[in-house]
C-alpha cells in the first residue's frame, strides 16, 4: 500500500497508565506472583511457553475432573483441556451461590421505561433452575439445541444459563432481526424449543416478538415448544398445545436442577454470524476453552475486582454479550448492568446517567456509539458525575483517534485507560488488546494477548510492516471456534484455505514499528481507487478528525477508469453551522490527512446513516443506494427512515 496512506501509523500521541491504574491492576500483581518484570516480558514468556499460561489461569477455575492434556493442535482443529469434566454454569453461578457471593448482585436490569429489576447470584441460581427443569420437563437433553429470541431483559441470561446447565446448545437470535432470520437458524439448527416475548418497546415503539414469530412458525417443523415471556403484557394468541407462558411454566419447578458434567469439548453454544449475504455461518463454542479465555481476559484486560459495577453496553444477541454479559462477568463473580433500550433514549444523557446512578465502574461500548455522543456534544455527560469510572474499553470495530480521545476526555475524565478491543464471534475472547499496564496509541489495539500470536501477511503470506495486509493468528487459543456447525468444509474453506496452518481473520490491519496492530475493517470494506488498496476505516478516520464532523461512512462506486471511487456520507456535529460548502471542505481535509488518492469524488452531508440495532453502520445498504440497486431487506435497521437521507 502507498506509504502517503500509512496515515494512522503517524499517530504520535502515547497515553502511559498511572502508577496507581498498573500497581494495582490484577496482570501487575499476577506477574509479581510470576517473576515477570514487564510488559514485554510477560508477552514473550506467554508465546514461550503458552500452556503454561494457560494451566495457570485453567487452575482458578473448578473442574468436575482434571483435564489430562493442556491442548491438542492439529490445525485447524485444536482441542483444549482433553478429558476435563466441567460446566461453565457451575463456575459461573453455582459456586457463586454456594458462596459468600450468595448475597451479591450479579445483575442490576434497567427497562428502557425506567423500570429496575435486581438478581443477586442466589435469585439468579433459583430461576436457572426452575428453568432448566422446565426445560428438562418439555424433554430437552444433553446435546439439545435451544433457540432464543429474546430482548435485553433478563430471562435472556436465565435461559442460557438454563440451557448451558443441563447440557444443551443454546442458540441466540438478535431480536433485532426479522423471524425469518430466526426461522433460518431454528431449521438449521432442527430445535425442539424456541423461546421468545410478548413484546418490547425500543425508542418507545412496541416490537410485538411473538406475532413475528406465528408468521414462520409452521416452516420450522421441528419447533414443538413455543414458550413465551410476559414481559410487556400483550394481548396476543397463544397456540393450545404449542405455545407456553414462561411465568406458569416455572410456578411449580423446584429451585434446584442437578448440572450436567460436561466434557471440556462438548458444545455450549451456536452463534450464527449475521449473514447479511448467503447462508448464516454457525460458529460453535464449547465449555471448557470459551470459559478459561474469556474469564482470563476479563480479568486481565478490564482488570475486573470483587466490589466492580461492570456494564459491558453491548447486546447478548452478539458474541460480545455472550462472552462478556453473560459468561465471563458471572464466572468472576461481579455486579453487572443490563439495559433494555438505545443509548440516547429518552435524552443523549441516558448512559451517563446510568453510570452515576449505579456507580459504573468499568465501562465497554461501541465506536459508533461514541461518535454518535460527539455528534450530540459534551454538554451531555457533563451533566452527570462519572467519577466511579476507572477503566474504559470499545468494541466491534476500529476506533478512529478522535473518537478515542474524545471517550478518554470526556468520559474517562482523562483518567481511565481505554482498552481498544479486537476480536470476533470466531475468537470468543479478545485476541489483540491492551492491558491496563499498557502504553496506549489513540486507534490502536495495542498487541496480541499474551500467547497469542498475530501477525500482518501480503497477498503472498509475507510478513510485512507498515502497509496494510491481511490480519492472522498463527497459534491456537482456548476459546476459539471449533467448527461451523453442521459445515465443517465451510470451516476450512473460509478460515484456513488461504494461508494454510493459519487463521485469516477476514480483517484489514498494520502493524507499526513497534509491534502495534492498527484494525482497517473488513477486507470486503477495502476500496482499490487507481490500484491503491485503501481503507474505509481509514478514510473515515480523516474525515472524522475534522472537528466539525460527527460520524462518517465511506463506500466505494464503480468507476470504468479507476476501478473505484470514493463516496463520502458524513454527519455533521450539532451546532456546526451552515453545510455551505462543506463537501469541497471534506475533500480538502482528506487530501491533507491521508493524500489525493484518497480524497472522495463524492461527499453527501446527511441527517443519519442506516444502522443495526447494534450500532453497526450498514454499509450493504448505502453501497447499494450508491449502485442504484435494491437496498433488500431493511428489516434489521434501528432507523429504516436513513436510507431516504442517502
């Protein structure tokens, strides 16, 4: 890639962690244990010598019966702690409400209504059981598959849990999806049970889940149960037979089940990637490698303590709230938060307000989120106190400068670490990461977690500095993917055909100097203007950096000479004034960040970019409205009135 592009790479500033931040952080005092001096210390002796990482941190958790071998590497296929008996629900809950921790919340809910509701981990082990015997009484076994399609309210956890606790798969939908989505992965999946809502408000709208899901019902023949959460009321018809209330089918259940032993290896969950083009791919976890990686990157990365109030702002219908919702805040024993609505819902002061009222302490959202408060000023969160924030860290995509420096001042108070996170529904865990004793890069995601070996590779598997190349793991960890389920070809195919022996993470990256990995996006969002492979997320970037800017999407349109060219949607800040030549001002300010190959032939100053309900930018979309072509199904957008703006 040209050198003028290398724009993120020039990123200067560096923010080091105070004494007190590393002293007292969870890796600095596992390392004292350990005789490791530092950072770079710690990294090599992990890739040195990984199974003894990993039997370390394998050991903090309880085991049925001993593992007999730390892993098994046959790429792509690997194996983790062989022969282990264990269930990740027993180290999640039971233990916990067995314990001291009886009494402690695991979870403080808040409806987008102002409604709360709090479990402590006995309440939490109490509806886990009464469920997972209603489960067990409608005939779901081991090795079952669940399918859930649910909202942000807490019968969403229980029934994981539930599911997990008696060995059977459990198979999350994003009740942002259309049902047919959910028909989709119901068939593929051949569930005996679905379990959705009455319904739920988002922005104050009602989204009636169950009517949705009467219309595919009868092209999901393997669905013999229907149960359903009461959550908002509803009127709505229930099928005599089939569909079950969740409330009565829990009145008589005992508060005890029995868990299952589980072998290391056997499946806890499917996650079917969002499919936005062809066949959803099932991503399949099992118990005991997903459990050690993400209860050892919680704790190290967002250095997470007894007395933590963890909000981890995501949705349990991506793998970020399965890991780190769900699973991982659980096992280590912390209060968590789980909010039903969107971020600025009723008002822009929604989250910050949130996190003064419950004493927040380590936060984790998304870039788009962030940049989407920039839009709405720093006027909101300083409305509110967020001094019990200690830590911060963002997830599901590249996080440009500004943003980072925005999030760090504004929200962090200038204090708090931002741990800029990378990883995938694949990963399960964080893979590329800073640690709390890191000195950190505004946009980068600092270095691989310790054993993990990343590496930037050219089209002809050379390593490579400073240009962008495509982002790979050369080792094996534990909570990687095992398979896509029934598709094992696609698995190979997919992950391991293009650089044999090695993970191809689908993933744009550099990687600098110094060993810090910069994340582009997805190689499927790199544009090739003139022969010059640029970056979205990079354009994006610049744009971003200007200070009148609040968000940015960048795509790339047909071009008979260049291959492509660039076209720009960009939001403005509130307050920014008159839009009056504004899309030469774009230009201008690309073509001095990054250099003319990379200014857009095209910018359109817009009120909103279409998104997910995650806060994902759908880009099929917009590129689509930028061909001339049907933008398809829009069912999935928080805000389908974006795609007129375009």
């Amino acid at each position: 890639m040209s050198k003028d592009l290398d724009t993120l790479l020039r990123e200067k500033r560096i923010f080091k962690p105070s004494s007190d931040v590393v002293k007292s952080s969870n890796i600095h005092k596992w390392m004292e244990k350990h005789e490791i001096n530092d950072y770079d210390e710690l990294l090599q002796k992990a890739l040195d010598n990984p199974d003894w990482f990993w039997d370390e941190l394998a050991g903090e958790l309880e085991w049925f019966k001993q593992y007999k071998k730390t892993k098994k590497w046959n790429p792509p296929y690997a194996e983790w702690f062989l022969d282990g008996k264990f269930n990740i629900v027993y180290n999640a809950l039971d233990k916990h409400a067995k314990g001291p921790e009886k009494d402690k919340l695991a979870y403080i809910w808040e409806g987008e209504s102002g409604e709360v509701r709090e479990l402590t981990y006995l309440d939490l082990y109490r509806e886990v059981n009464r469920f997972a015997n209603v489960l067990k009484k409608l005939g779901v076994r081991k090795g079952d598959t669940v399918s859930i399609y649910l909202p942000m309210i807490l019968e969403l956890p229980i029934a994981m849990l539930a599911c997990a606790k008696i060995g059977a798969v459990h198979s999350v939908v994003f009740s942002g999806f259309w049902a047919k989505a959910f028909q989709e992965r119901i068939n593929d999946a051949k569930s005996k049970v679905a379990i959705t809502v009455d319904g739920f408000r988002r922005r104050g709208k009602l989204i009636e889940l169950k009517e949705n899901v009467d219309n595919i019902l009868d092209k999901t023949p393997t669905i013999e149960k229907l149960i359903v959460v009461r959550h908002e009321g509803l009127n709505i018809n229930m099928q005599e037979g089939k569909d079950i209330w969740w409330h009565e089918a829990i009145t008589e259940m005992e508060t005890e089940c029995k868990t299952e032993e589980m072998d290391s290896e056997d499946p806890l969950f499917i996650l079917y990637t969002s499919g936005t083009t062809g066949k959803p791919k099932g991503v399949v976890h099992v118990h005991g490698g997903y459990a050690v990686g993400i209860y050892t990157t919680l704790k190290f990365v967002f250095d997470l303590k007894e007395d933590d109030v963890w909000w981890c702002a995501a949705d349990i219908g991506w793998v970020t709230g399965h890991s780190y919702i769900v699973y991982g805040p659980l096992l280590l024993g912390v209060t968590s938060i789980l909010y039903e609505g969107t971020p600025d819902y009723p008002d822009p002061g929604r989250l910050w307000k949130m996190i003064e009222n419950y004493g927040v302490t380590v936060f984790y959202t998304a870039p788009t989120t962030i940049r989407m408060f920039m839009k709405f000023g720093e006027k909101w969160p300083q409305k509110y106190n967020l001094d019990s924030l200690r830590l911060l860290g963002t997830v599901g995509e590249p996080i440009n400068p500004e943003a980072w420096i925005w999030y760090h001042q504004h929200i962090g108070g200038g204090r708090c670490p931002v741990m800029d996170t990378w990883w995938q529904t694949e990963t399960g865990m964080h893979i590329i990461t800073p640690l709390p004793i890191s000195e950190l890069k505004p946009g980068s995601a600092v270095k691989p977690f310790p054993t993990v070996e990343a590496d930037v590779l050219d089209d002809a598997g050379k390593s490579i500095t400073g240009g962008g190349g495509h982002l790979v793991i050369k080792s094996t960890w534990p909570s990687m993917f095992r398979t896509l389920y029934k598709d094992p070809e696609r698995y190979v195919e997919s992950y391991w055909s293009r650089f044999p022996n090695i993970y191809l993470s689908g993933d744009v990256a550099r990687r600098d100097d110094e060993g810090y990995f910069w994340i582009q996006g997805r190689e499927d969002d790199v544009l090739n203007v003139a022969g010059h492979r640029i970056s979205t997320a990079e354009v994006e970037s610049a744009i971003v950096s200007h200070k009148s800017v609040a968000e940015a999407a960048v795509v790339g349109k047909p071009h008979d000479i260049k291959g492509e060219e660039i076209c720009a949607f960009v939001i403005l800040k509130e307050g920014s004034g008159s839009t009056e030549d504004f899309e030469d001002i774009i230009k201008y300010h690309v073509r001095k960040e990054i250099g003319p190959i990379a200014s857009p032939a095209h910018v359109k100053i817009v009120k909103d970019l279409p998104k997910t309900r995650s806060g994902k930018i759908m880009r099929r979309v917009i590129k689509a409205k930028v061909k001339g072509e049907p933008v398809g199904d829009t069912s999935t957008l928080a805000n389908p009135e974006a795609v007129e703006y375009l």
